[in-house]
C-alpha cells in the first residue's frame, strides 16, 4: 500500500544557521513534528520551484526577507501569481526589517504573518499554528463553497433530461391525446421531485458531516429507472440500449437509490448517448466479479476519449468538455459529479476509452466499470 505523504512546511533563508533554528523550533513542537515534513531551502529559486510542484501539499511557507538572487517579496509575488488562491499556503515572512514601508509591501501580497529576528521560541510556535490555522479554515471555506457549486452542477445538469422528455411528450399531446404518455408525463415529473429531494439531502447532510443514507436495492431495477430516463434522447438519434443481466434479477446492492440513478447512471448513459453515432447500441452488462463484488458496464461505441483528456476527466479545475457526435453542448462538468457521487456512496468508477486518433487496432469507444463491494 503506498504511504499517505504528510503534508509540508517549507523554510526558506540564505542563512543556515536560522533555517536550522526555526527547523528546531517547529521539531520541538510534538503537534507540528507528527503532522509535518519539514522541508528547508538556502536557495530562494529552487525553494519556489519546489512550492510551486503542485505534488507537493504545503500549508506553510515560513521566507527569509533579504537573500540573494530572489528576496522575499519577489519570492512570494511569483508563488502568489502561479498558485491558485484556494489551494495557495499560508506563508510568514521573517525579517531583521522593522520599517513601516517593509512591512506594509509584505502585507500587501497577502502574506498571513512577518516577525522579526532574532526568534523568540514561543512567539514563533504560536505564529506557525496560528498562520496553520488560516490555511486550514480557508480550505474548509473552499470545500464548502465548492460542495455548493457541485450540488448547484449537479441540479441543473440533471433536471434538464427529464424537462426535455415532457415537453416532447406536451408537444405530442397537442396532437394527440392519449393516456400512456400522461403516464410518461407522470413518471418525468416525480423523477424532477426525486431530483430536487438528492440535491436538498446532498445538502444537509454535508453540512453536517455525515454519510448518505444507504439502503439494498435491486441493481436491475436502479438500472431500468435510468434507462427509462435516457430513452428518449436514444430513440432521437437511433442508438439501442441493451441490458444483459448474467446474474440473478434480484440481486442487490448497497446505496442511495435516487442518487445513484439520478447522479450516476443517468450521468454516464447520457454521455454515452452523446458520444456514439446513430445506429449503434449501448451495451450494459452487469456481472459477478468476486464473492462479493458487483460490476457493472456500460460500453458504447462512439469516438471515444482522447488519452489527454481521460486523464483529466474527474478534474472540476481541467477542460474536458466537446461537442457530441450531433454536435451536442457538454459541460465539462458531468464526468467530476459522477466521481464525486461515486467516492461518496462508497462505489468504485474505472474507465478504458478507444479514439479513432490513437488506437488503430481496436474498436473505438468508452468502457466504464462501476463496482459494488
């Protein structure tokens, strides 16, 4: 299993002797030691260079104010200007500099503390915690912001299918009235409630820091609900959905019901849909993997994910949206809900994807797994 890299704090001064001071200092710390790599620097290009390898996870930069090649005001413009401000460290800058003009430059880039030498043990401690805590409540201010820009997403990204279904049915009753599709009708309108009913759940339960509520539900029936519901948008451009079920048509699975159906599948057959030609098929395959691990495929045929973008497509921060085969408008943002719904009901997502621009020798199109334990 590969080891969970703790998180660093990043000292940077010209001067060895005060990076091995404040490095002692922090060492001495019990909570600091247990929680942090400590990684210090003499150079002040390679210390950024080194803040700026995003595989690094620092909350904490503590730089020296005067040094060669780079001072500290440089140094933090330039980090500053090429990190993101949701994920940007805290920093702290250190000084012999007590003038007003000083530190008012180094206030103005943002900068969560500035002491000056010499170091004073406690005083230090105290500032590196307190800074730490910054960071970490602008991390939980961003995850809350960004849990509501996922529930908002996934609202308008996911009512939109069933609201298209009833105007095309509206459009057909002005021609003609017939009861099957006030029955569809019925079925499109309960599923924008049931919808509404995961996003609200979504909501409160995040804000409270628990877990969806999970319960058994036969994998067939989640899977023909979702099919239900991407049907119309098959039909319009000619692709065939088929489910072959090679286990038992009772078998259950463990999740939320609504959001798996509503989050996921539908999220996924869409996509599906988009991406494939007209007169092809959409294959889902639902199997036995082990004992007790449930998978189920969905294969189409279509173009198919370029490598650069597969590597990128649960990423909310990269562009992965294209037009579909008909030209259809994409998001970008469907594949990261599905990941996101996926993590949290506890599932597990692979995908294999052919393009005709990279893989000559084998039938284009998306392959994605989703298992259950």
């Amino acid at each position: 299993m590969k080891e969970h890299k703790k998180p660093q704090i990043v000292l940077i001064d010209d001067t060895s002797e005060n990076v091995e001071i404040l490095k002692m200092i922090i060492e001495d710390t019990t909570e600091l030691k247990e929680q942090y790599q400590i990684h210090s620097f003499s150079d002040p290009i390679s210390a950024l260079e080194h803040c700026l390898n995003t595989d690094n996870h620092i909350h904490l930069i503590l730089t020296d104010y005067h040094m060669p090649n780079l001072d500290g005001l440089e140094l933090i413009n330039k980090y500053v200007e090429k990190t993101n401000p949701l994920q940007r460290a805290a920093i702290i800058m250190i000084s012999t500099e007590d003038s007003v003009e000083i530190i008012s430059k180094a206030i103005s880039k943002e900068i969560d503390d500035y002491f000056v030498k010499p170091f004073e043990p406690d005083i230090v401690t105290y500032r590196v915690l307190s800074s730490i805590s910054k960071y970490k409540l602008r991390q939980e201010i961003s995850e809350s912001k960004k849990i509501k820009e996922i529930l908002l997403r996934a609202l308008i990204h996911d009512v939109a299918t069933p609201i298209t279904v009833i105007q095309y049915y509206c459009d057909q009753l002005k021609k003609e009235f017939e009861s099957t599709k006030l029955d569809k009708m019925k079925e499109m309108t309960e599923s924008i409630k049931n919808i509404l009913s995961s996003i609200k759940e979504i909501e409160s339960l995040e804000a409270s820091k628990s877990h969806y509520v999970v319960g058994t539900h036969k994998l067939q029936n989640l899977v023909n609900k979702a099919l239900s519901l991407v049907e119309l948008q098959a039909k319009q451009k000619d692709v065939k959905l088929i489910l072959n079920n090679h286990i038992e048509d009772n078998i259950e699975v463990k999740t939320n019901g609504d959001l798996f159906i509503h989050q996921v599948l539908v999220n996924l057959l869409i996509n599906a849909v988009k991406f494939s030609p007209a007169g092809s098929m959409i294959e889902l395959n639902i199997n036995r993997e082990a004992e007790e691990t449930i998978v189920l495929s969905i294969r189409d045929y279509g173009i198919g994910i370029p490598g650069k973008l597969l590597n990128n497509i649960f990423k909310w921060d990269k562009a992965t949206s294209r037009r579909g085969t008909n030209g259809e408008m994409g998001t970008g943002f469907g594949m990261p809900i599905v990941k996101k719904f996926i993590d949290s009901l506890g599932h597990d997502i692979s995908i294999d994807s052919y393009s005709a621009e990279e893989c000559f020798d084998k039938q284009t199109g998306t392959i994605i797994n989703l298992s259950f334990h």
